[in-house]
C-alpha cells in the first residue's frame, strides 16, 4: 500500500485467531502484571474461553457468540456460577478491547451490562426462613 504524503505503509497483517491473539495478549501483558493475575488470565483462557472461541478470528465473536458462550457455559455438566462466568466474560472484553487498538474490530460486543449475568440471590442463606 502507498500513500502519496508520507510513502509506502505495510499492508495489515492478516488477522490472527482468538487462540493467536489470547495467547500474544497474555505475553504482552505478563511484565505488567503479577505473577497470580496471569494465572487469572491463563484460567479464564485455557480452561473456558478457547474451548469456545479458539477457532474464531477476534471480529468473528459477535454478540450472538457470547450470548452463545453463555449458554453453552451455564448449560455445561458443571455450570460456571454468574460470578466466574462474569470473570471470564471480563478476560474477553479486555482482550478485544485491544483487537480495537490493532484494527481487527470496532466495537467491542463483551463490553456492557447485558453481557454480564446478575448473580442470583440464595433463597436459603442466612436471613431467611
């Protein structure tokens, strides 16, 4: 590509899939983290979100995808509770939040309230009868 005012740019790189893009996102932020916050990041991936979208490129996960995942993860033999289904939910808005920054995609479908699930109150805790 040649753009006449300041001379030739590289073409975009072909985009990479969530696995690609998770793990280089991981790598790129472990100097700036704590050693348990990348275990939290490295839980939420591995264990949950590449299960699901691996395979898919970043502009890929639509909202239809998440609410999907949700489903899928609320569904599951041994269901998420609202509270880590939100955590993981965290992890893939963070991550796309920076496919933003690198052209990939636009907007962000894991941002907003109506991707998060409100944690249920117990009927049974202390309190009730």
């Amino acid at each position: 590509m040649w753009d006449l005012a300041i001379g030739p740019q590289p073409a975009p790189a072909e985009e990479p899939t969530f696995h690609v893009y998770a793990s280089e996102w991981v790598e790129r932020r472990r100097a700036e983290v704590d050693a348990r916050t990348v275990e939290y990041f490295e839980w939420a991936l591995s264990n949950h979100l590449l299960r699901y979208f691996a395979a898919m490129r970043p502009s890929e996960i639509t909202p239809a995808a998440i609410k999907a995942y949700r489903a899928h993860k609320l569904a599951a033999e041994e269901p998420l509770s609202a509270s880590s289904l939100n955590k993981t939910l965290k992890i893939l808005a963070q991550v796309l939040d920076d496919a933003i920054d690198d052209g990939y995609v636009t907007t962000n479908p894991a941002r907003g309230r109506k991707t998060r699930l409100r944690a249920s109150k117990s009927r049974n805790g202390p309190g009730s009868s």
